[in-house]
C-alpha cells in the first residue's frame, strides 16, 4: 500500500514539475495582441507538447503500479504456501 501511494505522489510530483510551470512560462511571453504568434506557440505547446509528457508519465505509472500489485501477488501466494505447510 505504501509502495502504491509512493508511486502515485510520485506521479502526480513529476507532472506537476513538467506542467505546472507552463503558465509562468505562457505569461512571460508577448501580448497575443501585439505579437499573434505567440498565441499560436501556446496552442501548439498545449495541444502537441503536454499530450506526450501525460503518456509517458501515465505509462510509467502503469507498468510501475502493475509491477507493485505482480509484487505483492506473489508475496501473498508466498505467504499462503508458507500458512498451509504448517
């Protein structure tokens, strides 16, 4: 259980540190108004750029927490074999 929440903090840790500067970074940028291009540069971060960063993470914490609950399977098949031994 430990092990489940270490990794979704961990999770949610990173994406917060890749996606959560981004509105810093999009208010230093010039006025829309002034420079049109810059409004375009804030879509195509946050409609090509961001997509990517939530797959990776999200696969990452897929195959991390399937390995968590595969780990603890295994550990509680050991602990019945180990109970009916007895």
């Amino acid at each position: 259980m430990r092990r489940q929440l270490r990794l979704g903090v961990l999770a949610f840790g990173m994406l917060v540190a890749v996606i959560g500067p981004l509105p810093l970074v999009f208010a230093a940028l010039p006025d829309p108004a002034v420079r049109p291009g810059s409004a375009l540069l804030v879509w195509a971060v946050l409609g090509v750029g961001a997509y990517p960063v939530f797959v990776v993470i999200g696969r990452w914490y897929v195959v991390r927490a399937e390995r968590n609950e595969r780990d603890a399977g295994e550990r509680d098949a050991g602990e019945r074999d180990e109970g009916a031994r007895r």
